[in-house]
C-alpha cells in the first residue's frame, strides 16, 4: 500500500463511525446516519441553526425551500458517537442521536433540554415533537382564533382570506422550529405530541433555531430567512382607503380635504376596478375607466399635495386584458377559477420568472413609471374558489400547485420587490399584501390582516393575530382600521354612532401597528364623515392621527432596529418578561418597541385591565408612576387608550406636521422617563432611497444616567448629504406635570447639538 492511499485509508475511518447496525458519516457541517429505513442527515448552518433531514432514498432529494436565503457558516462543528448515541456540539447548542430511541434531543452546552423529537416510523410528510407540560409555543402566522399561545391547538396551515400558514412554532424557552414543506400543513398539539402534518413531502425537513431569548429566535429566523429592508419614512404616516374611490376626482377632493382641515396625510390609496367595471377586463394593471382619464396627471395633483398612492394590484388577470393575452401565449396562467367567477378570470403563475418578469413589465410601464409609490398586492393566497381536486395538479416549474401551495405569497410578492430594486435604488419597495410566508419580511412587504369584519370581538382579535406573525420573524403588520365588512354589524355605517366608537377605538390600536391605514367596505372611513372638531370622534380620531406622527422619530428608529439587528416592532410580552409566567397567555397587550407598553380598548366599555410587568411604568396621559407585577383597572375615556411607557426610556417626539417630510427634525422634544438607565439610538437617512445600505445614515446616540440624572448626547456617526449639521434638543424629565400626553411642550433645558458629544445634568 503507498502512503497516499494508506493516508486515504486513514481519514476514510475516522470519517465513519461504526456503531453495531448502522454507520455514522462525519460531513463538513455535521453528520450522517445510515441505516434500512432511512438516512438521517444533521446540517449546521451556524452555532444556533440547525437542519434536520430525513429520506428514504438513496439521495437526498432536491428540495425547493423559498423561505431560506442563508448561506451556511464556517463554523467549528465536534461530532462523537458511542454506543449508539451519537452527539453533535457547536459553542450553542447539542444535537443528539439515540440510535435505538430513534430521535433526535436538542440541548443547550449546559444540557438543559430545548426539544425532543418523539420516536416515530420514517415519515416524509409529518414529524411529532415532545414539549414540557408547560411550555408555551407561539406562532403559525396570523389566524383569527383569538388566541396567543398556542398549546392544545389545531390549526390547519393554508393560505386564505384572513389566514396566513407558516409552519413556524416558537417556544418561550428561547428556540424556534420552522417545518419546510411548502403544502397545505396541519398543526396539531395533543397529549400525543406537537406535529407538524403535511398534504405532501418529498421528505422529513426541518430548521431547528435557538436563541438565547425572543429577541435571539428573531435573529435566527431572519439569518436563516433574510433581513428587512428599510421601508420610508412617508409610509409610517396616516394611510386614507376605502372600497373604493370610483374617480381621480374623488381622489383628489378627500386629499385635499384632509389638507384643507389640517389633518396629517402620507398616502391615499386607489382600490379596484380602477380598470372599469366589466370584469373581463378584471385587473389589467391598466386605468382604463373613463372616470380615470389622466394617470400620469392624477399623480402630479397628487404630488402637488404631498401625498402618495398606493394601488391595488391583483395577481388575477380578466381574458379581454393585455396582461392575460400575453400570459396565455406562454401558458404562464394558472388553471383554477377564482375572484370574480365566471368571467374567465385567471392567476398567474409566479413560480415562473418569465411570469414574475410579465407581471412587473405592466406594472411599471403604467405605475410605476408614472409616479405610483407603492403596491397593494392584494389576494396573494392566491383566490381560489370553487376548489377542484385537480386543480392542484397544476404542475409549476418548481411541482405541482399542491406541493407549493403556501409559498404563493412569498414567490409573487419577491418578483415584484427584485425587479422594482432592479429598476431603480432611488425609491424604497412598499408592498402591501394580504398573505405571507416565511422570509417575506426581505421583500419591503406590510401584511394586513384580510377582510376581517367589523366587531369589537374581531378587533380583540386582531393583536394575537398580530404578535403571532411577528413571532414568525415578519415585522410589518396591520389590519383595515374599522374592519372592512361594516354592514353586518352596523348596516348605516358612519351614522351609527356606535360605529364611531369601533372605528376610534381601532384607530388608537392602528397607531402602534406597522402601518396605520383606514380602509373597508360598505361605508366612507374619512374622518370628516365622523363629524366636524368639537365632536367626540373626529376629535379623538385627528388626535392620534397627531400621535402617530409626533412618534415618527421613535418608529423610524425601531425600523432601523429591525433592520440592522433583526428586532421585533410588535412584542408579546414574553419577549421581554419570559419568566414571568402571568405574561405567556396575554393576548390584548404588546410592547411596541422597546418601550410602550400598549392594552388597546377592545370592548364597547371605557374601562379595561391592564397587567404591568415587573418594572417601573409612567402612565403616557397622565404621568402617573406604577410598580409593576400586578393587575390595574384603567379608566379609559374614548379619547384615550391606555399605554405606558417604562422607566429608563428617553423618548424623541417629532414636529406637528401634516405630512412626514413637511419639516426636518431640527428641533426635537426629548423625554426621559426617570427610574432606571436607558438609552435611544436617533436613526436618520435621506428617508426614501437604498443609499442607507451603502452607509448614508447618522445615529445620534443618547444615554440617560439614572443615578446621575444625566442625559449624555453621544458624538454623531456616520453621515449623508443631507443630514442635518446643527440641530436644537428640547430635554424634558418625565414629571410633576411635565411630559405628558400629546401636546405638552414644556421643557427642562434647551441644548444645541452640531454633532459632538454632550453632557446635560437634569
């Protein structure tokens, strides 16, 4: 034997570590098991990722995975195996296999077990899991059970009006488990085991996550699925719709009446049949209506007041339109019949890029080019109603319609972010979208809830159908202010005074969401139809609209957090509190960012509990200081939903405006909650555009020292050419009436910032 192949000899036997009946193989990232049912095949990723893959192959099967966008890590994997257990150790984590068990256990370094797998014959669509007794898991989307946690829970993983499948469970012990199969999924959690039940599978697949809290999941998620790009500034503002404006005049006059009565506005947005009203021109991604006779100087008129449009775009196409005659040429159209019915209206097919490249090639030759902002791409399930069995037969590029049924989302919403960057880096992706899968948050996209109806129950529904999509890694969420079917409940709309307390109330919960917008059917939603200043509702209604904007500078801050290190906007309060056992089922209470604790009115009454986690917390409208740990009944007049904000916070508040951009951030109130040390990091960029990823931003850095009383302004980092060189600092300690609510200005101490660091002794 030479000593080539001797050497040769050598490595191939420590690559292979034989136990009595099956083989383990050392691979580059982890290892291999081999045995007559099946091959086992564990994959790092990175410390805290792991792939698990199961098939009865020969070969692993090629797999079509959307979701992931992670390229793997070097890393430093120990593989050891010993009478039929064998271990695989990063500096995070333990993955174990018992030969004769037949599962898998994951630990962390110090043993503690994160999850078992239970043992189970080799299936290549279904995996079962052992939970503790008493541990939460969140997640699976967005559903509209009205429930948080969700142990004990059946719920079936589809794309539909309103539901948003995402097999992703995450448990408050600090781990997520993302099941990659891309069919309709049941998930089911019983005495038997948590299990993840596919329609079908290729194979056994699946991520496993740990982070050390909530916030480490998140970043695991969005490493292994994509981070969020930066959305502008102008889409945090107050968004006007409703189903629909039926003319550019229409459109227009309610833009300007906002204007006219000094009511912020950023975007109003043009709903359907913008196209006309016969249905076999459905969705040409056209105006053709007469009542639309000049796009291009609807958006001039528009622009002339400050505001933006978005349009509603379908992924649906009516046979009379260009679109569809180019699509069915090239038998790029989908074989279901959908939305509206019998017209011979048809999808499109977004798994094909010839398709993708088709569908944006209208768009931006009739909206974006003239100046459209932004995409409401609505009914991405897709709609798909009468359901034939063999219509999930369709076969894709990537298979049959069946075996990519949940990815519909993520494939149409990423053709049209890809070919928009493609086109231009001056104006920053909006798409919003009705549904969603793992890794859309890459996309620019803001989820909405669906054509929920209006009822106090529904609203109440509505925030754990929130956090459970951001605990799935997707950070932008928000829902029709009011519910879009108003007539079931309140058939005379905006005459009903109680729908004037709905709608208000819903308002309040919209301004700590992603994206704060009015829309719906059957009834006008503008606030003038609410009565005129002086009346309840139109006061309380133009007096969050003004809170949403004097909180500008917070959010475009926390989106920046989101962006650059993966946080989460709508919080459930076991991110924060994990231990604290009181917070695993609250499911009417959200952190928004790192320091609002918002408990949203959701019943007809002017009261509500309110549980304060442990800590420290200002009431926001009065000041009133509280302990937390404990349960509180607020009183709370329409005009006020109850939030409060935790000590240790230092608050910027923007300028009044009526638009986003109508003034720079020259002249700031800064609030400081006293009780405990803290910090907020000022984010600020050209506000639109993509030059943030090249590095043209500036963060402004401020300290607060509790014990010092001491707000420390931090020297300025980064630049871009038109930041602002000298600013003014309006300092206020949260107290003895000074600080509260909206439109208190006072101010302890008035600095003068240009960009070095600054002491200020409260």
């Amino acid at each position: 034997m030479t000593l080539k192949n001797f050497s040769f000899t050598v490595v191939l036997l420590m690559a292979v570590l034989t136990s009595c009946t099956h083989d383990v193989i050392r691979t580059k990232d982890g290892f291999k098991t081999v045995d007559a049912n099946m091959t086992l095949e564990v994959t790092c990723l990175s410390p805290s990722i792991v792939r698990v893959s199961k098939y009865a192959t020969p070969e692993k099967p090629e797999k079509y995975s959307p979701s992931i966008s992670m390229v793997p890590q070097k890393l430093k994997v120990k593989v050891s195996s010993k009478d039929g257990v064998t271990t695989l150790s990063t500096s995070e984590l333990k993955v174990t296999w018992d030969m004769e068990a037949g599962s898998l256990v994951f630990t962390d370094n110090t043993g503690n077990v994160l999850l078992k797998e239970k043992p189970q014959a080799y299936s290549d669509k279904s995996q079962t899991f052992i939970l503790d007794d008493d541990e939460a898991v969140y997640g699976l989307g967005q559903h509209q059970h009205g429930i948080l946690n969700q142990r004990g829970m059946n719920v079936f993983l589809q794309q539909v009006n309103m539901e948003i499948g995402i097999p992703v469970i995450h448990s408050v012990k600090g781990y997520a488990v993302f099941w990659d199969n891309n069919s309709s999924t049941w998930f089911r959690d019983n005495a038997e085991g948590m299990t993840f039940e596919s329609e079908t599978g290729d194979f056994c697949d699946y991520y496993f996550i740990k982070g050390e809290d909530a916030d480490g999941v998140i970043d695991g998620l969005r490493t292994l699925t994509g981070e969020s790009p930066m959305l502008p500034l102008w889409n945090f503002g107050f968004i006007q719709s409703k189903e629909r404006y039926a003319s550019q005049d229409e459109l227009v006059a309610v833009v300007q009446k906002y204007r006219d009565l000094g009511i912020p506005l950023d975007a109003i947005v043009q709903d359907w049949r913008y196209w006309g009203d016969d249905h076999h021109w459905w969705n040409a991604v056209e105006f053709l209506s007469p009542e639309f006779p000049d796009p291009k100087g609807l958006m001039e008129q528009l622009k002339e007041l400050n505001a933006n449009v978005l349009i509603s775009i379908w992924p649906s196409f009516g046979p009379n339109t260009n679109i569809y005659r180019e699509l069915a040429e090239k038998d790029l159209l989908m074989a279901h019949e959908t939305f509206p019915q019998d017209h011979g209206v048809k999808v499109y097919d977004p798994w094909n890029p010839q398709a993708r490249d088709i569908y944006w090639k209208y768009i931006k030759k009739n909206m974006f080019d003239i100046g459209i902002s932004g995409w409401w791409l609505d009914a991405t399930e897709p709609e798909h109603n009468p359901i034939k069995p063999e219509d999930y037969d369709y076969m894709t590029p990537e298979g049959t319609f069946r075996e990519v049924r949940n990815t519909f989302p993520i494939v149409s919403t990423g053709g049209v972010y890809d070919n928009q960057r493609a086109e231009s880096d001056d104006r920053r992706v909006v798409i919003l979208t009705r549904s969603a899968y793992l890794g859309q948050q890459r996309y620019g996209t803001h989820v909405w809830s669906g054509d929920v109806f209006s009822d106090w129950k529904v609203l109440d529904d509505q925030i754990p159908a929130a956090l459970n999509l951001s605990l799935c890694g997707i950070p932008y969420w928000n829902s029709d202010i009011g519910g879009f079917w108003a007539w079931r409940e309140f058939p005379d709309g905006f005459r009903d005074p109680a729908f004037h307390k709905l709608y208000t109330r819903w308002m309040q919960f919209a301004v700590f969401t992603g994206m704060m917008r009015s829309h719906g059917s059957s009834t006008p939603r503008e606030i003038f139809r609410f009565g005129e200043r002086g009346c309840w509702a139109f006061d309380a209604q133009e007096k969050f609209i003004n809170l949403r904007y004097r909180l500008m500078p917070y959010i475009y801050g926390t989106s920046w957090n989101i962006t650059s290190e993966n946080e989460t906007l709508m919080r459930a309060l076991f991110m924060d509190w994990p231990e604290d056992r009181n917070v695993w089922n609250i499911d009417d209470e959200y952190m928004f960012g790192e320091s609002f604790l918002v408990a949203p009115v959701v019943t007809p009454e002017d009261v509500r509990e309110v549980y304060l986690p442990e800590g420290r917390w200002f009431d926001f409208w009065n000041g009133e200081v509280m302990a937390g740990g404990t349960s509180i009944v607020r009183q709370a007049p329409v005009d006020e939903c109850p939030v409060y904000v935790t000590a240790g916070t230092v608050l910027p508040l923007g300028p009044s405006v009526q638009y986003a951009l109508e003034k720079e951030w020259d002249d700031l109130l800064i609030r400081i909650y006293p009780g405990a040390d803290g910090e907020f990091v000022l984010y600020e960029d050209a506000k639109d555009g993509y030059a943030y990823e090249d590095g043209e931003y500036t963060l402004i850095r401020m300290k607060w020292d509790d014990k010092l009383r001491r707000l420390t302004i931090c020297e300025r980092q980064g630049s871009f050419p038109e930041m602002l060189k000298d600013r003014k600092f309006r300092l206020v300690l949260v107290g003895d009436g000074a600080g509260l609510g909206l439109d208190n200005e006072n101010h302890s101490v008035s600095v003068k910032y240009d960009g070095r660091k600054i002491d200020v002794n409260l």
